[in-house]
C-alpha cells in the first residue's frame, strides 16, 4: 500500500504526518510519502516543524519539499489531504484519482467531524505548530484504531 499525505508547501503538516505515521507502521509494508500542492522541490522542513518532531524523536533534517505529480497520483491508493480545499483542488488536477482523495480528518472519522481541516500553522510559533501536530496525530491514531491501513 501507498499513501501520500498532502498540503500547500510540504514542509509543516504533510511532513508531519508523513513521519507519524511512518513511525506507527515501520514495521509492515506501507510506503508512506508527503508532498506540496504549491511548492518548489527542495525546501526544508519549517524550523518549528523540526522541533515539535524532535520531540517526538524524529529527525527531519533530510526533508525535502516536493510538488504533488502525475506519478505519485497514480502510484498512491491513498491520498490525506490536509484541509478540503487541498482536496478540491487535487481532485481537479487529477480527476481519475477522485476516489481515493480524501481529507485526512475525513478519511479518520468518516466524515463526522463537522471541520475537516487541520489548522496551518505556517509561519506563526512553535505552540501551534505543536497543537496541529496533535490534530494530526489525534487522526492517525483513530486511523489506526479503527484498522483503516
């Protein structure tokens, strides 16, 4: 199984739940990637991004942006996005991957959740970044708790 978690720039939440997760499942057969749907190829991982990872024991530093494409679309038989609009937009972008196109909050609680978007965090301080990670992580693990990968 692929996934591929996705947002704007590749360098707060989807490396966030890229690593997460990849964390979670590091023993079964699941490759897990992030990517951008604005970005250029190459970018670090934000600074506090970095950090609240640190603290959870992951080293980011070889993070490095990617733009979503044609191939990553069509390997994947998953794809998170993080706020609807990403969903929106890759589904236009790529529209024989509709079904496999969901938010990540969407694809964790079934569509219950009345927000399906996760907070970003982009370019304010490391407290937010903290509390988006828990919104990612508090999804993954219920994806996880209801068997879901």
């Amino acid at each position: 199984m692929k996934i591929v978690f996705v947002c704007t720039g590749n360098t707060c939440r989807s490396p966030m739940a890229e690593v997460y997760l990849s964390k979670l499942l590091k023993d079964r057969e699941v490759e897990i990637e992030s990517a951008g749907i604005n970005t250029v190829d190459g970018l670090p991982a934000s600074k506090n991004t970095a950090l609240v990872l640190a603290s959870q024991g992951v080293n980011l530093d070889n993070h490095k942006s990617v733009m979503l494409d044609e191939k990553m679309v069509s390997k994947a038989d998953l794809i998170l996005t993080m706020t609807s609009n990403h969903k929106e937009y890759v589904k236009i972008l790529f529209p024989k991957a509709r079904e496999k196109i969901f938010t990540l909050k969407e694809f964790a609680f079934d569509g219950t959740e009345a927000n399906e978007d996760i907070s970003d965090p982009f370019g304010q301080d490391k407290f937010v970044y903290e509390k988006t990670f828990l919104e990612i992580k508090y999804s993954i693990d219920e994806i996880i708790k209801r068997d879901k990968i």
